[in-house]
C-alpha cells in the first residue's frame, strides 16, 4: 500500500512547476442555442396541431394529409383532432387520422445517436439490450395507437349521433378491441334524440364485434330504463334484451323511480327480472318516494332483502312518506316484525306523526315494552334505525324524550278508554243484576 506524502513547500513547488492549462469555460452560448431549438421545436409543435385542427373544422381532407405530411401528430391534446373529426361526421377524416397512427412507432436506435447523447460505453449497452426488441416495440405502439384513436373516436361520434360514422368506425381495420361495442352501445343508450339513431345503427350491426351487441344489451337496458330513454329500451327488447344480474335491475329501478311514471317499471319487471335486488336498495326507494304500486311488485315478486336489519332500515323509512297500512306490510316481511315498528316508533314520534305511532302499537302493543328496553341499553349515536347522527344532548332532546313522551300519552289514553269501558260494561249489568230473582242474586 502506498501513502501519498504532501506538504505545503512541495504543492507550492509543484503549481510554479507546472504548466497553465486555460481550463475551458462552459459553453453557454451552445446552452442558450439548445434551449432556442427546444423552443423553436415547440412552438413548430404548436403551429402543426393548430394546422390539423383547422383543417378537421373546415373538413378538409387535403389540408388534414398536408398537416399530418409535416409532422403533425393525430394523437396530440388526447385525440382532439379525431374526436372532433368523428363528432362532426367526416369519416374519411377519422380513418386518415387513424391511418397516421398507426404509422408512428417509437425511433428505431441508433448507435451514433446514443453515442453522442449518452456516451460510448453506455450507448452500446443500451443498443445491446433493446435493439433486438425495438420490432416489438414498434408493433406495441402501433396497435396502442390504433385502439386509443378508434375508442375516442366512437365515443365521439355515438355522443353526436353520427350513426354512419359509427358503422364505419366499427367495421374498420383500426377498431379490434373486444368490448367496443358494448361501451358504445351503452353510451347510446342515453336519453337524447341523436344518439337513438346510433343505438339503431348497432342493433342492425353485422360484421366485427358483432357477438358484443348480444353481451351489450342488458348493461344499455338498464341505462335507457334508468334514464327515462322509453324509445331506446322498447328497441333493445326487440333484439332480445333483458336485464342481467340485480346490479342491472337495481340501476334501472332506481332511475326509473326517480323519473317517475309506470311504463319502466312495467318493463323492468317483464324483462329479466331478477331477485332479489341489491341489499334491498330498490324496497328502499319504492318506500322513499311513496311509491305503492313498486313495493306490491317488488313484495309480489319476492325481490326484497327479507333479513331483519333490512327490514327494520326500510321500515323506519316508511314512516316518512307511507300510510300505516304500508309500514306493517313492510315490518311483516322481518322474521320478527316486532322489531321492526319498535325501530320505526322513534322515527314516528321524532315527526310527530301521532297517528301512525298509535296505529303500529294497536297493531304490536309489545313494541312499546322492546321500545323502552332499547333506550335503556342503547348508547346514543348507535340507536338502531336512525340515520341521524347525534350527540348525546341532541339524542336526548330529539329523539328519546318525544319517543317516551308520546309512548306515555298513549298509554294513558289506553288505560283511559279501558276504565271507560269498564265503567260502561258496570252501568250496563247493573239493571240486569236488579232484574234477576232474588234466589238467583249471590
């Protein structure tokens, strides 16, 4: 091993020995005319799109191929050129942009190139190991390109109504991904005008992607029946669409429900209905907005969540909107619908709905007796039933004390209709006892 010795006298005597070497200052002017290209390139980047668009706009095929000749990119700003193509129609456009695309693949290496940007050693290491896959590489991007300007150009062009440009899109060399149909089919489904004309232009489809429409026509039922789209569902039941599945009924029943009117629920029920729905979500609705005529259907049908915390939730629901005769039919589907109206009680007396707090006790005294008992164990902030959440103050004040308060009263006015009665069936046997021999009085 070596020491390297120093000192002062010997480092001073060695700087006067050695020779001046001019150290070379950076480059800054090679710095400043490389961030000018950068600048130059970008904005000549700019310039092209600009170009590409305002031919798209004038639906200039001519100006489109010339842009795209000096080095406009058709993928630029997200596929802009081709979705705006695709909505206004011009499918030779579209299939001339997709055309570009397909061409543009990463650079094939170059050893000069990585050479000079990352020197010799390393340029050959990297030319070493992806030269050999650049093939694989390029036809990777190629095909990337082809399916992300053809997707963008569907949805596009379904969203303007161009159901023209939609066939042809469909039946192109670009367009090979399985599933487009079904995502277009299903934007289509949506409750404009414009876009029956495409959901009609896929209906008739043969050719490419044509076993989609048969995978497509139940997720595009439940949009058109959950946006109101009568038009559109009453044409995907004549190709044979049904509804798949509960998430597929559930979305459409809640839409349905929300627009209001009878025609979607009847088509939701005679067209593959399935049960029950998800975690009684459609019982839920049916009971929110007081609609009667679904919660006989969906009982009828047996397509509700019959366990008892679902039933006790749809129960305490009820008493907002529905009569009492809707609340018991709902609290009888629990295994224990005594339960259920004591879950309900303190959503009755919260809204102060007297009636309805009497009517479920005629109907379940025992209720009353499971109502206190559930105060006096339940902590505040996991009362069963209330989807409030309150402190321990407010609980007391909003939901405790007007529950007990009405429970008292209507018990007090039980006991006093029973002395009543009592009192009425005394006065009524007193003249009978006068009337009946001596012999036979005790």
């Amino acid at each position: 091993m070596s020491t390297k010795l120093t000192s002062p006298h010997l480092d001073s005597h060695l700087a006067a020995s050695r020779p001046e070497v001019a150290v070379p200052a950076p480059d800054k002017e090679s710095a400043e005319a490389k961030a000018q290209r950068k600048a130059e390139k970008k904005a000549l980047k700019e310039t092209l799109k600009a170009a590409l668009l305002d031919a798209v706009s004038k639906r200039d095929l001519i100006g489109v191929q010339k842009a795209l000749h000096d080095g406009a990119k058709p993928y630029a700003t997200k596929w802009a050129a081709v979705s705006k193509a695709a909505s206004q129609g011009s499918t030779e456009i579209v299939l001339a942009l997709l055309a570009k695309a397909a061409t543009l693949v990463p650079a094939e290496p170059d050893a000069a190139r990585l050479e000079e940007k990352f020197g010799l050693d390393k340029g050959l290491e990297l030319l070493m190991r992806y030269g050999p896959e650049w093939e694989k590489k390029a036809d990777k991007a190629r095909e990337k390109n082809m399916l992300s300007g053809a997707a963008f150009a569907l949805t596009a062009a379904s969203q303007a109504g161009r159901a023209e440009t939609v066939t042809k899109l469909l039946n192109c060399e670009y367009n090979q991904k399985t599933g487009q149909m079904q995502r277009v089919m299903y934007d289509a489904a949506y409750s404009t005008p414009a876009r029956l004309s495409v959901l009609m232009a896929l209906l008739t489809h043969v050719g490419p992607h044509s076993e989609d429409v048969t995978r497509g026509l139940g997720p595009a039922l439940s949009r058109a029946l959950s946006r109101g789209n009568i038009d559109a569902a009453k044409a995907l039941v004549a190709r044979g669409a049904v509804l798949r599945g509960s998430h597929e009924c559930t979305e459409a029943l809640i839409g349905a429900l929300q627009l209001g009117g009878a025609e979607p629920i009847e088509l939701i029920f005679k067209n593959g209905f399935q049960a029950p729905f998800d975690n009684g979500t459609a019982l839920h609705w049916a009971v929110s907005l007081a609609r009667q005529d679904v919660v006989d259907l969906l009982i009828e049908k047996k397509a509700v969540d019959t366990t008892q915390d679902s039933i006790n939730q749809v129960t305490a629901k009820a008493v907002m909107k529905n009569p009492l005769a809707t609340i018991l039919q709902v609290a009888q589907l629990a295994a224990d619908p005594c339960a259920a109206i004591a879950g309900a009680l303190p959503i009755a007396a919260y809204h102060e709905k007297a009636d309805v707090f009497a009517g479920l006790l005629a109907e379940y005294p025992a209720a009353a007796a499971l109502v206190r008992k559930n105060f006096s164990i339940t902590k505040p902030r996991s009362s069963p039933n209330v989807s409030s959440t309150f402190g321990a103050r407010t609980w007391q004040h909003k939901m405790v004390s007007p529950t007990l308060r009405m429970l008292d009263a209507y018990e007090r006015q039980l006991a006093l209709v029973g002395s009543i009665e009592d009192g009425a069936l005394a006065a009524e046997s007193a003249p009978m006892r006068r009337s009946l021999p001596a012999s036979s009085k005790p």
